[in-house]
C-alpha cells in the first residue's frame, strides 16, 4: 500500500497532483458484502484485447454500484493488475499457500473500494498444494468469498487448464472479443472450452469497437458460431469503445473510471456494470476455492 502511494508519486508531476492521484484512487470506503458471492472469469483466448483492463475497470464500477469486490490476480504470467495499478505486494499468494503469510497480508486494498489478490504466479502453486494445507487455505479463502459480493478473476489469455479451472469454478464468465478475425477465432475457442467444462453463464464483451454497431456485430458473429456449434447463445453484456484514454491512463497507472469518469470508455463499463448487475444469476452453494481445488486435483 505504501509503495503503491510512493509509486504513484513519482510518476505525479507535482505534489498537487500526487495528492489528487490519491485522493482519487484511495477516498472511497471498501464496501460491505451483502453475504452472497458471485465468482466471475474473465478470459479471452487471444492476448492483449483488454481482460485486465475491463477486470478493473468493472470491479471499479460495481464498487460504485455499492458492490464489495474483490480482484484476484489469475494470470500465471505477468502479474498484470500489479502492474496496470503500480502494487508491488509484500506477499504472493505462494506465501499464503506455502504458509508464510495468511491471505490478509497478501489482499490489499485496491484503488474506487476494491479488494486485490495479487495471485500471479502464486495461482500454480494451489494446483499442488496437500491436503492438510488446503483444508487451511480453504478457510482462508472463504472469507475473502464471505466479505465479496464479486470475485473477480483475471485470467491470462488463451485456453490453458488453469483458465478453464478459474471458468467451471466461476458462477459465471465473460469473454473479452475485439473485431479482429483473429480475437473472434480466439474467443469462439474460449467459448468452447468454458461449455465443454459446464459453464452455463457466459458473456460477451466486445472491446475496442468503432461504435456499438460494431461491438453488436461482434457479438452476433460470435453468437451464431456458438448457437450453430455449441447450442446455446452467451448474452451480450455490451462493447467498450477504442478510447486513447485507456492508454493514457495505463501509463499513469490510474484506471481510467476514476481518471475519466466521463470518457467514452468510462461511460460504456458503467452501462456494462449496470447490465452485469442486473442479469440474474444462480450462485452455487459451494465455495468457489474448493471448487477449484477439486478441479486442479483432478487434473
Ligand atoms: N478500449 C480500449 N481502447 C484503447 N486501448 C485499449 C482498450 N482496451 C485495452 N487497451 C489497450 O490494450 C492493451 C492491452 O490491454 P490489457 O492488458 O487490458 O489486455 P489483456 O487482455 O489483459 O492482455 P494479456 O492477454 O496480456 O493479459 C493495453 O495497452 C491497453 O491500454
Ligand atoms: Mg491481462
């Protein structure tokens, strides 16, 4: 926490505007969950379309919606929220699983109320953990599910047997498609894999459209692959327009919702939050991390 303010101080121009830069991303209270948490996989198949980006972003927005969530780092390479937030965590989640540090030393409290896990690489290490230390960690992470109305997990691109894992543990998933032949093969795969594995709620985000015709068309593409091939359509939660200030605020390591309320890009997530929201969703009884658990085992 105090390296990311420090951080975020040297990247600010002035004293005046490192005070803005904090008051920005750190006033806001972390919220109350309401007792029932909704896990959610955001993953893409192709790499590089946004799934960070729209992670943060939409957890930002639920935040403010009033929503307690919680941001977990699922991607097994770049820690990439640590780097979009400029967080340099004192424990990974290997420490947590490796019992060096239990999981509130390693959940920080993240920029418009949120809660982050930085898991990165720590995530593999739950694949391989005994038994006596999941029964352990499972107790540990069930209060991290306990205090989030939304656990949200960014995932690294492509279909790899963790992102499927993180999907069919989920209650549900969002796939992340620009309109790019290649991102449209890429999420088609996504969508597959998530089905093959049970997965009964996905929806489309089209990122980096020209406007929302093109992000419907994206979506409609996708739905008539998944209806002729899959059997079912996934829902449409909205498109996120190409926006430079995504960019801009990338560098700054501001997200650009509290950066930019009012940017193209900002307003088209609090729609997609709003939607999110307002889809009804079963929320299974089991928790989500032995869920997962179950699943690295099998594996
Ligand atoms: N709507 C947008 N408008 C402009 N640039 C965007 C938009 N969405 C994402 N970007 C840019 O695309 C790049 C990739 O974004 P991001 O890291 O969120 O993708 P990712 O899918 O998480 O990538 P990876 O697969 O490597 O994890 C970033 O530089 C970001 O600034
Ligand atoms: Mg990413």
């Amino acid at each position: 926490m105090i390296d990311q303010a420090q951080s975020l101080r040297t990247l600010a121009a002035s004293v005046n505007e490192s005070d803005r830069l904090d008051a920005l991303l750190y006033d806001e209270p972390v919220r109350q969950s309401s007792g029932k948490c909704t896990a959610v996989t955001v993953a893409s198949g192709k790499g590089g379309v946004g799934k960070t980006n729209i992670s943060i972003n939409l957890a930002i927005m639920l935040s403010k919606l009033n929503k307690s969530v919680t941001l977990f780092d699922a991607d097994l390479g770049l820690a990439n929220i640590n780097i979009l937030l400029g967080i340099h965590p004192s424990f990974t989640l290997q420490d947590v699983t490796e019992g060096r540090a239990k999981i509130g030393d390693v959940a920080m409290r993240g920029p418009g109320g949120i809660t982050i896990v930085p898991g990165g690489s720590g995530v593999e290490s739950l694949a391989n953990i005994d038994a006596g230390s999941l029964k352990r960690l499972l107790r540990e992470f069930s209060a991290l599910e306990t205090s989030s109305d939304y656990l949200i997990f960014d995932t690294q691109a492509g279909i790899a047997h963790t992102v499927r894992a993180f999907a069919a543990a989920s209650d549900r998933q969002i796939v992340v498609v620009t309109p790019e032949p290649s991102s449209l093969a890429d999420a088609y795969a996504a969508m597959k894999m998530m089905a093959v594995a049970g997965c009964s709620k996905i929806g489309i985000v089209a990122n980096m459209v020209r406007d929302d015709k093109e992000g419907l068309d994206v979506y409609k593409r996708l739905a008539t692959l998944a209806k002729r091939f899959l059997g079912r359509e996934p829902e449409f939660l909205g498109a996120l327009p190409r926006d430079p200030k995504v960019s801009s605020s990338v560098i700054r390591q501001t997200p650009i919702t509290l950066a930019h309320p009012d940017a193209p890009f900002s307003k088209s997530m609090h729609r997609i939050a709003l939607k999110f929201v307002g889809q009804p969703v079963t929320v299974g009884k089991e928790s989500v991390f032995g869920k997962l658990a179950s699943i690295f085992r099998k594996a």
